[in-house]
C-alpha cells in the first residue's frame, strides 16, 4: 500500500487538493483551504498532491484539470470537484459527508 492510499484509508474524512505550483486558481483554493482547516480543524484531514510530482496518482484519480479537490471516507471517494471551492461550500460539503 502506499503512502497516499494509507492517508485516505486511515483517516475518516481526507479532502484532497490536486494542484500545482504554477496553476493561479491552485494558489487562491490553497487559502481557502488553510482557512477551512483553521475552522474544522482535526475533523478532516487534507492532504495536498502536486500533480506534476505524482503524474501516477493524478492519472490514477482521473485529475483531468486544477485544482481538483476529492473527499474520501475511509478511502472511498464521496465528492469530487473541479475548479476553485468557496469556503461554504467545503463547510456544506464537508457537514453532508
């Protein structure tokens, strides 16, 4: 198993940010997940994955633009999202899961 799939599978709620360094909407979704996880705290673990230093893994989630942002229960993908996320609708969407 490797390091991503133990994260998601250890975790009950993982929200994951496919980005990368150069992408603009990437650097504004990155605030408001700093902001998100100031507010949640421990309730959900997010875990940010450059896309052009895991190729692999972004080929394997079907990342096909970004940011990307995908939450997992327990591994198992329950939303999936493309382009910048507001704060409220992570905190609704993160309150429904």
């Amino acid at each position: 198993m490797n390091k991503f799939d133990e994260i998601i599978m250890g975790n009950e709620l993982v929200l994951v940010d496919f980005f990368a360094t150069w992408c603009g909407p990437c650097k504004m979704q990155a605030g408001i997940l700093q902001q998100l996880k100031a507010e949640v705290g421990d309730s959900v673990t997010i875990l940010k994955v450059d896309v052009d230093k895991n190729e692999e893994l972004a080929a394997k989630a079907r990342v096909q633009s970004i940011p990307t942002l995908m939450l997992f229960r327990h591994g198992e993908p329950v939303w999936r999202a493309m382009g910048v996320q507001s704060l409220e609708t992570l905190k609704q969407v993160l309150l429904s899961k």
